[in-house]
C-alpha cells in the first residue's frame, strides 16, 4: 500500500465541475450537497481523490474563475458547512479533496480590486497591475487576452491601464507585491487548516508579468502555435514571452511549496498553459521543491496517433529528471475525448482503450465526470450558450460549455441530474449513457473503468514505476512500466491498439499475459496479436 503522504504520486483525481454534477435543491444548479449524496458513487470508481472546480463566492461571470470572496461558498452551491460536510464524507469513503485556487486573478468584485481601483495611494493601490497609458492614450502594449482582444482595460479613476489576461472582469494581481502574494497564500492556509489535501492552481505559469511591459514577439511563419487556446484566437499569434512563465515564479512555488509541506500529505498540480508546457512541467515539478505535479495541454489537444503520443511521453522523459507529470484527456476547458479524439472510432471500446493508455503512463492521471461513461461533447445551440469564451470568438470556436453540460445520472428528464431545466441543457446523447444505464452492463465503459483502476492499484509499476518506450510498429503504443524490489518488483509490457484494425507486432521482450483488466489479446511464440481497441499487460520475465 501506497504511504499515505504521498498518496498522489500515481493517484488517479476525479474532477468535479459543481455546477454540473448534480442539483439537490431544484434551482438547475449543480451544488456542494448534490456532490456529497454521490461520493459513493465516485469512491466506486476505484479514485484516490476528487478535484472541485470552484464554488467560492462569485459574480459567476467565468463562471467561479472569478473570485470575489477566497474563503467562502457561493450561496448558489451552498454554504461553508455543507462543504465542511463534504470534506467529511469524501475522506470517510477514503477520497482525498483537491479544490481549485485561481490566484492570479480575482473578481473586479473582490474588496482587493476595489480598494485599488480608487486612486493610486490607498494601500493596495499596487497589488494589481497598474499602468500608464502610452503618450497617444493606447494600452502600454501588445499584450492579448485570451478570451479576446487587448489584455488592458482603462480605469477612468486612476487614469491608467490594468491587466488581465482573461475578461476584463478579471484584473490580474501584482504578484511582484510581497504583501499580495503573502495575502493569497493566507487565503490557500484557510483550506488548507479545514482540512482539504491539496490544490489545483489555476494558470499556475501567469503568476508574474515583465516589470518592463515590453511587447510580445509574433509567432515566426511556420512554428508550432502555443497549445492553450484555439488556433483561430489571435492570442496564438504570439510568443508569450513577457507576460506569463517569468523566471520570478520559480521562487513563489518554492514560497507555495513551504506552505504545503507544513500540511504533510498534501499535495499541489499546476494547470500549465504555455509555448513550451512540457518544459514548464518539468521545469515546476523537478527538485521537490515547487510543485508537486502539473499538466499541459499535450493531451488535451487534437493530435492523437500513437507516433504522436510516443512523441509526448519520449519529449517529457528528456526533461524530466525527477519532476512529476499529472496526464488528463479531458476536462472542464477542453472538448471531451470521446469526441476530440474519437469522433471517427467505435463510441464504446475507443473510449476504453484511450482510458487504459493513460492510465498506464508514468504519472498521476485526472479524470474528468463523464469521462467514465464515454460521453461525447454536447452539442449547445448558441442562444443557450453560457461561456464568455465561446460568445467572443463563435461559430468557429463555440467554448466550453459542450464539456460542462449536467452529469445524466438516469435515462429520464433532465437526466435526473434536475427537476427543472438546468443551466445548461442536457445531451440527448448522453440519457442512453447515463450512470444507472451502464451500472449493471457488463461491458460498458462505467465498469470498465472500474476494472482498470482496480488493476491498476494491484499493479505497483503502473503507480509509480518507470517508463521506457518500446518499438511496437507505427500504428501501436508500447511501453514498459518497471518498479523496483520495494514498490514491488515486477516490469510490465504495456501495448495499446488505438485504430480501428487488428494488427500484430514482435514482442520486445519475452512475457506473460496478465488477465483482469478487460481487454482481449492473442500470443503466439513472441507474436502479439491485438484486435481493435485492445490493449495487452504482459509481466515480464526478469
């Protein structure tokens, strides 16, 4: 059995996006005790933990990544006792509690922000990002927000600029401020003294900004774009060199990661939007001594062949060293993957098989609701449309709210997820899918899940052993997982059938077929033989 403290280190996190996952009190929002009645439910899944996006209190108009209030719950998800409550069961179940902090920025509602939007002397007049105007009133530079146009907005009051790399509702704080950072870690100490296990950091690379404003560079003709938004946003356009990912962060993690180990067992995982994420992520994770775990977007993008994925999991390795990946297929910001990546393949084993592929890599894995009943993105007509994202730069990019529809627990109105019309629609698609209809299905992707996580906790080298890529031909995935005598003993051979084809390859090495995963694969002498959306673990002769 895994140590406890380091319980995440090859922990498997399902993530919760609370407006969505069930509505207990009929108003068609998703809340904090709506979650609580279904944590059996996820602790069945064989997870170590959960992931809550936020339910601080907002202004909601991204949706909770806009905080006015760090240290209490918005009165739509409930109060500060019913997560208390939720904190309680989901560890007597035996689940860790990892909640959102978005601190880079906050609400424009937050008392902060107000106090310093009145002029330019009161005591948090510099704990945003403040600027003047170039000499022809235009912002101080190029710099973009991500959902669309200039990352400055003018304050009438103090006749200057503030930063934002999101909506103009969301004003960046100064992190070069030492009481502003130290405020924020204060509020991560608040949940961290309830009892929560651990945090995911949102945009945990856009802490700091170029104290020089100077201008991004554009992208050269030719290179790759970055991945954290799509393409037809002009955001991609740049090289994000002045303002994200400043050389200044590395020592605020260390300040984060000092905070975090005088609660031993917790544990942190950096959302890594970038030019470059894999050496981000190995950049904050190595020397134990900043983050615990990140993830980029290499995953959570459109390129998916298995000569791709090897090109991934072979780049992180030449960086890493000692730092710690945290893999995702899908999430609250991304379109699922049973439709960003499945889209052309079977709409039941594709979903199994790209479950066991990263749940085999070296590293943590998040899971996101839904993800375990292979649901395919939601298709939300535009007058129904919530995310400020999606209306800015629509049709061509029609936001997230296709990922974030409700959770369909039964195939009945509503996907008994509400006794009214919810916030965002439900998928008709999704009703034939629903937890109740797969519960007791044999082969459906509920219980296959199940099994795979629960061959995988009997398997130390899936957890945390060592990974080496193999030569399994261009059109399969193989890799060996290997733990030492302590975590086990054992090395596994790990080979994924991504297509739609059986096809067979030269066994590596010679082994043994392991059973108890639910996948089929046939061995003849050192030929292996693996039909359509198969995967085959052979124990290894040592």
């Amino acid at each position: 059995m895994q140590d406890s403290t380091f319980w995440w280190r090859g922990g498997v996190i399902y993530q919760i996006y609370p407006r969505s996952f069930l509505d207990s009190n009929g108003d068609g929002i998703g809340d904090l005790p709506g979650i609580t009645e279904k944590l059996d439910y996820v602790a069945s899944l064989n997870v170590d933990g959960i992931w809550l996006s936020p339910f601080f209190t907002s202004p909601m108009l991204d949706f909770g990544y806009d905080i006015s209030d760090y240290r209490d719950v918005d009165p739509m998800f409930g109060t500060l006792d019913d997560f208390k409550a939720l904190l309680e069961r989901a560890h007597a179940l035996g689940l860790k509690v990892m909640i959102d902090q978005v601190i880079s920025h906050t609400s424009d509602q937050h008392p902060w922000f107000q106090e310093s939007r009145a002029d330019r002397t009161n005591d948090k007049a510099d704990w945003f990002v403040w600027a003047d105007p170039k000499p022809d009133g235009t912002p101080p530079n190029n710099w973009l927000s991500i959902f669309g146009g200039s990352a400055w907005t003018f304050d009438s009051r103090r006749r200057q600029y503030y930063l934002h790399n999101f909506l103009e509702s969301q004003p960046d704080v100064n992190f070069h401020n030492p009481q502003a950072r130290k405020a924020q870690l204060d509020n991560m100490r608040f949940w961290l003294e309830l009892g929560v296990d651990g945090f995911r950091l949102d945009t945990v690379n856009f802490y700091f900004h170029d104290l020089e404003l100077r201008d991004n560079p554009p992208v050269p003709a030719g290179e790759a774009k970055t991945l954290g938004a799509p393409d037809t946003n002009p955001y991609t356009w740049q090289r994000h060199v002045y303002d994200l990912s400043r050389p200044e962060n590395l020592d605020f993690l260390k300040e984060l990661r000092a905070l975090m180990d005088e609660f031993p067992g917790t544990t942190t995982v950096g959302e890594i939007g970038d030019d470059n994420p894999l050496e981000r992520m190995a950049e904050y994770t190595a020397g134990g001594d900043k983050l615990h775990m990140a993830y980029g977007f290499d995953l959570l993008n459109d390129p998916h062949s298995p000569a791709y994925i090897r090109e991934v999991i072979e780049r992180f390795q030449r960086l890493a060293g000692d730092a710690w990946p945290c893999w995702a297929l899908s999430n609250h910001d991304v379109v699922r993957s049973a439709t960003r990546w499945g889209a052309e393949e079977d709409p039941v084993a594709y979903p199994k098989v790209a479950l066991a592929m990263v749940l085999s890599l070296r590293g943590s894995v998040c899971l996101y609701q839904g993800e375990e009943l292979g649901l395919p993105e939601a298709d939300v007509p535009f007058e129904r449309i919530q995310d400020p994202y999606g209306k800015v730069l629509w049709p061509e990019f029609k936001g997230r709210d296709g990922c974030r529809t409700p959770m369909p627990w039964r195939n009945a109105p509503q996907g008994a997820f509400s006794t009214v019309e919810p916030w965002l629609p439900v998928e008709p698609r999704h009703l034939p899918l629903a937890v109740e209809n797969q519960q007791d299905e044999a082969r459906s992707v509920l219980n296959a899940t199940r099994t795979l996580l629960a061959f995988r906790r009997d398997h130390p080298a899936l957890v945390d052993g060592e990974l080496s890529l193999v030569d399994v031909g261009e059109n399969l995935l193989g890799f060996i997982r290997e733990a030492d005598g302590e975590k086990g003993g054992e090395a596994l051979l790990c080979v994924f059938n991504l297509g739609g084809e059986t096809l067979s390859t030269t066994l590596p090495r010679s082994g043994t077929p392991l059973q108890g995963h639910g996948f089929a694969s046939a061995l003849d002498g050192d030929t292996l033989t693996l039909p359509a959306y198969q995967a085959a673990y052979l124990k290894l002769d040592r």
